[in-house]
C-alpha cells in the first residue's frame, strides 16, 4: 500500500500506475482524516482500514474513497465504499452522507495529491 501525506505526497503519474496494475482505472484509498493520511492501493478498503486502524486511528475519522486518474472535475472522486456503512456513527449509505466530511476529504485529497 502506498500512504500519501502532505509530507509526502503522491502524483497523478503515480496514481494512474497504480490504477493500470489492479482495476485498470480507479485506486481504492482510505483517508484519515485526523491525521491528514490517504492509503492508497488495495484489493478492499477494508484492508486499508485495518492497517490504519493497527496503527491508532479512530474509526469515526476514516472514510472509503475511489480514485479515477483518468477523469476530469469531481468525477474522479468518488465517495462509495463498503467501510463509509456506519449507521452508528450516523452515516446510512456506502457514500459520504455528510456535506462537512465530504468536504474535509476533497481537501485532504487536495493536499496530498500533486494534479
């Protein structure tokens, strides 16, 4: 998995290579969004989850994204993922029902990824 952070962040070149070598054209990413983390590159979000949550981040804070290098505007984010599932936390869909948190993503996703 690769993890992109403000520090260390990950171009579209990058992003577009790890789309060719698992689903042709998208990147499953788990973003943390306390800690300003986006993991990138795996089968299932759910393994990105796992890692990051072994290494101390708190549930409520990560949130399932899929990438599209090869897209233009918003449509190359895209909030659906099995994790975002948390009627407990008060999120009812695979997306991302809250407008704040679907904002605080793009802006995680803006800083750590060079466009």
């Amino acid at each position: 998995m690769r993890r992109a952070t403000k520090a260390d962040p990950v171009s579209m070149d990058e992003l577009r290579q790890l789309a060719e070598r698992r689903f042709g054209d998208m990147v499953k990413a788990v973003v943390d969004l306390r800690r300003g983390i986006l993991l990138l590159d795996a089968e299932l979000h759910a393994d990105q989850e796992a890692e990051l949550l072994a290494e101390g981040s708190a549930q409520g804070d990560l949130w399932g994204i899929n990438l599209y290098p090869a897209a233009d505007g918003a449509d190359w984010l895209e909030f659906d993922s099995m994790i975002n599932l948390r009627p407990s936390f008060g999120n009812r869909s695979r997306g991302v029902d809250e407008p704040a948190t679907r904002e605080a993503i793009i802006a995680l996703v803006d800083r750590v990824v060079r466009r």
